[in-house]
C-alpha cells in the first residue's frame, strides 16, 4: 500500500482540486456537482436483475447528510439457505435502510456480507448487519487496508453524516487469498481476489445461478474510474474480467446490470488512453503539473465527473509510470 488514503497523496499534487475535492477523492470519488442536495436515500428503490437478486442504483454524488452516502451500487442475493449482501452501502444508514429492504422481501438468516473493497461508499453500511452475525467476506488484503486508512474515513465521513449515521469500521471475518466459494444452498458464489487495480483489495464475485458477475468498483459505467492503486494493474485485471466468461455484469457504479464486453471496453479505453498519454507526457519532461491539464482531454464528455476526478487519475497515473 502507498499510503493511507489517496486524498493526502494528492492534495498538494493537483492544482485544479480544491481541498474538499480532494478528501471526497479518498473516499472513492464522489461528486456533490450531479445530485440535489435534497435527494434522500429514503427515495431510492431496489429493483431485481436476476432470480433473487435485488440491486440498487447508487447516483454520481458525494456524501451528504440528506443521502448518507448511499452513492453506490448495493443489493443482496436470496439464496435458499439465506441471504448474501452483496455491498452493505456507504454509512449505517444506509446499511439499515438495506437491511429493511431484505425484510421486506425475505425473513431468511443474512449469512455473509461482502465488502467488495476499501472505500467508505462500499463498506461504511456493515455494521447495520452486526446482529446477524454474519461472515463479512473480503480480499485478503482489505483488513490492512481497513486499518491504514478506516478510521480517517470513518472520521471524514461522521463530520458530514454526524456520528448515529456513520457507524463502525468493520473488518473482514473471512480474506480471500485468491479465490473462495460460499454455497447458498441453491447457488454458488465464486469469488476472486484481484491484483492491486481499481485499489489494493478489489475483490469480484460470480453467482452460478444467474451468472452474473459483480465487480466493485473495478468496472464503474458512466462515472470517471477512480484511480486508488495501479493502472498498470486495472488494465491487467480488466483482461482477467473478460476471461470470466460472464456475458453481464452488476458494476460498482451506473445501471445496475450492463452487458459486460461493451461496458469493460469503455473503461479500458479510458485507461489505456491516461496510460499512453501520461507515458508520453513523462517521456517529453512535461511536469505532472502540466499533465493533469492535458492527459487523456480526448474523454471529457465521455464519463460524467471527468473535470472533478481525471486530473487526480493522472496523478496517480504520473507517480506510478514515472518509475517504470
């Protein structure tokens, strides 16, 4: 791991971020400019993308009091011998308003609780399923992650939520090294512990029933990705992804199901293109400065976000290619 959290990385390092931008940056990359304020996340719905399988769609935002930091895709797969959440939301809030969600439509035990990587918007919600007792499924490196950079999270975001909404840093029961399976009776989930990518604990999922494949944050559709680990690496487990033999995906962010070839493309153009363009900015002695203005201008327009999150991207892009 590089260093506690992304924002204090780059909150020096980028000139066209304010400060707050940048603390919203290490939270995953959310954006206050695309949501009312007034939205709530009382007012979100789930909707079924597959037997059993119930997602919602998490808007492009950054966390506010009025959404608990409900900005991610979130949902649970109803097995026959219980339930499986499949990302546990952004704050205690949020975790509890899914938690009611599952009431509504099962009385059967949640059993594990997957917490797909580090950022808040993907993990804060876990403590909402404490009383169940449930398996809190991670990659193997997500606890060292949680406990380098849990509590400046748990921190930042209890000064926007106040402390009843936030709750507790929750750490895995359960690391995935590199792959594991949990049996819910009626179906099976395949789990994979990915390369340092998206961050250093992305973990994916594939449910044997559907065969849907449930990403995290390792595919984001619509939204900018957010760089928080390696490019070098995303674009090798972007590969890793279209080998899984999925046809449809649930991303971390954007419609709750996509077609996975089209959508895995878009990302890995963007990629490939703050790749080539930091490489050749690095090659011509332009300063990192200077990059973060002019790397990768070609996809604005393409992602919504882009002017919030793209010169942060190239930072991180700079500082790992200029040793390559």
């Amino acid at each position: 791991m590089r260093a506690p959290d992304a924002a204090s990385r780059n909150d020096g390092a980028c000139s066209s971020m304010t400060r707050r931008q940048a603390v919203f940056a290490g939270f995953g990359g959310f954006c206050l400019c695309c949501l009312p304020r007034t939205l709530r996340a009382e007012s979100f719905a789930m909707e079924e993308v597959g037997p059993g399988i119930f997602q919602r769609r998490g808007p492009n935002a950054e966390a506010t009091a009025e959404n608990n930091d409900a900005i991610a895709n979130i949902g649970f797969i109803i097995g026959r011998d219980g339930v499986l959440v499949t990302e546990s939301g952004g704050s205690l809030a949020d975790g509890q308003w899914l938690r009611a969600e599952i009431r509504k439509r099962t009385d059967k035990p949640v059993r594990h609780v997957v917490m797909s990587h580090v950022h808040p918007d993907h993990c804060f919600g876990a403590a909402a399923f404490s009383a169940d007792k449930p398996n809190y499924i991670g990659h193997h490196a997500l606890r060292e992650a949680l406990e380098a950079r849990g509590e400046y999270y748990r921190k930042r975001l209890e000064d926007v939520l106040g402390p009843e909404k936030t709750g507790t840093v929750v750490y895995p029961t359960q690391g995935v090294k590199d792959g594991a399976e949990i049996d819910l009776g009626d179906r099976r989930l395949r789990f994979t512990a990915h390369a340092t990518a998206h961050t250093p604990c992305d973990l994916s999922m594939i449910d044997s029933a559907s065969g849907l494949l449930f990403t995290g944050d390792l595919l984001s559709v619509g939204r900018i990705p957010s760089l928080d680990g390696s490019l070098n690496g995303w674009l090798k487990e972007i590969e890793r992804l279209k080998g899984t033999g999925a046809t449809q995906a649930v991303p971390g962010h954007g419609p709750v199901r996509v077609a996975l070839a089209p959508a895995l493309a878009e990302i890995d153009r963007y990629l490939g293109t703050l790749r080539d363009e930091t490489r050749k900015a690095i090659a011509a002695d332009v300063s990192i400065e200077k990059a973060v203005r002019t790397v990768a201008q070609s996809e604005r327009g393409k992602w919504d976000l882009f002017d919030d999150y793209n010169a942060r991207n190239v930072t991180v892009a700079y500082k790992e290619l200029e040793w390559e």
